[in-house]
C-alpha cells in the first residue's frame, strides 16, 4: 500500500475539543468509526468534503487538520 | 482496531461462500462418470447450491442485524463504498477469465477440436462458470476484508 501523503492533526483536535471520542466525530461527519480511524491513521485520504466537515467541527481551517507532505 | 459491521458481514460472507464452494467441489468429486453425465443430478446440485447460499446469507445477515441492530441500518459511508467498488473490480476480473475458459472449452468440445478432457468431464463448461463465479465471490470478499484492514 503506497504511503499517503496527507498526514493530519485529527488526535490532537478531539484532544483539545474536550477529549471529543472518534465515535463522536463519525457521527458528526456522517461516516463510520472505522474511517474515522483510517484517516486518523493515514490509512484513508478523505474526500473534499468530508475534510472540510472535519474541519467545520473543529472550527478550524482545512489546513490545521490536513497536512499535505509531497 | 475493532472490526465494524461491515467486515463482521463480509467475514460471514466469506466463511458461508467457502462452506458452499467445498459442498459443491465435495459431490463432483464423490460422483462417478455415470452421474456427472446425468443431467438431472448435476442440476440438483446447483439447485442445493443455490438454496443453500440464499439461506446462509440470510441466516448471517439476521444474526449480524439482532446482535449489532444499531449498524445495520447505516448507509455505506465513502470508504466503505470504496472497498467495495475495489473488492467487485477484482471479483469481476476472475469471473471475466472463468468466463472465457468456459467459452472456450464449449468451442473446443462443439468442435471436437479437445483433446479428450470433456470425455471425462461432462458439463465441464458449465462447472468452470460455477466455479469461477464462487472464485470471484471468495476475492470480492477477501479484498475487502484486507481492504479495511490495511487501508485504501
């Protein structure tokens, strides 16, 4: 599996956002916990617009959760 | 990580398409040159086959519905869809080459041009499409079990 190229800050954000649970971010985002640990794992690249969901519930930009590392 | 509905079904799927390939596989080989010619016989065989897959998945699924009911009415989400496109991408790809062996071998014995295989084998086109097709079933499944474990 060739190694993806996007890391994010996704562990950090629910850490600051009261310890918010990756069951809790799923249901927000309308995906499954397992993706929610694939991306948090950067197993997944997520599309466009469940990363800017992501983004909207953190309320921060794209950029503070999605690094992009060429 | 813990294994979500989604894979919980297709381990289920997998197990019941294995039990099905080995019951088929198991009575061609216990049957001798008479009843494999017997037309009858071997469409009993597909008919169990058949019956028996329906009535495996549905069992699974009722099982997997009342333990984790929550699940399973949720939508595939992005990458589950995903897994799934990748896991029917290969499955069809085996099932495209069992296909045209299955053709082929229907053109060689039309034409008598084999050499001898389909003397022994009656119906031989008609067990490579099965076969084939549970084959494809058991990547499909496979590929998306190892999907989800490893990632897309």
């Amino acid at each position: 599996m060739a190694k993806l190229c996007i890391s994010n800050n996704i562990r950090q954000l629910r850490f600051h956002n009261s310890e918010m649970t990756q069951q809790a971010l799923a249901d927000e985002v309308g995906v499954s916990r397992q993706t929610v640990i694939a991306i948090e794992s950067a197993k997944y690249s997520p599309s466009l617009e469940v990363a800017f969901k992501m983004s909207a519930v953190f309320k921060v930009s794209l950029e503070e959760v999605f690094i992009y590392e060429p | 990580m813990n294994s979500s509905f989604q894979e919980k079904s297709l381990w289920l799927e997998f197990s019941a398409t294995v039990i099905i390939f080995s019951y088929y596989l198991n009575q061609l080989l216990g049957f001798d040159n008479k009843q494999l010619a017997d037309g009858s016989l071997i469409i009993g065989v597909l008919f169990e086959v058949v019956m028996y897959t329906v009535v495996l998945m549905i069992i699974s699924s009722v099982i997997l519905a009342i333990i984790n009911h929550k699940d399973a009415d949720k939508p595939l989400d992005e990458r589950e869809q995903l897994i799934e496109l990748k896991g029917s991408y290969y499955s069809n790809w085996v099932l495209k080459v069992g296909i045209v062996i299955a053709i082929g071998q229907y053109a060689l014995e039309s034409n008598e041009w084999a050499i001898g295989l389909h003397q022994n084998i009656p119906f031989l086109p008609l067990h490579i499409l099965v076969v084939s097709f549970l084959l494809s079933e058991l990547v499909s499944f496979f590929v998306q079990i190892w999907l989800s474990r490893k990632g897309v």
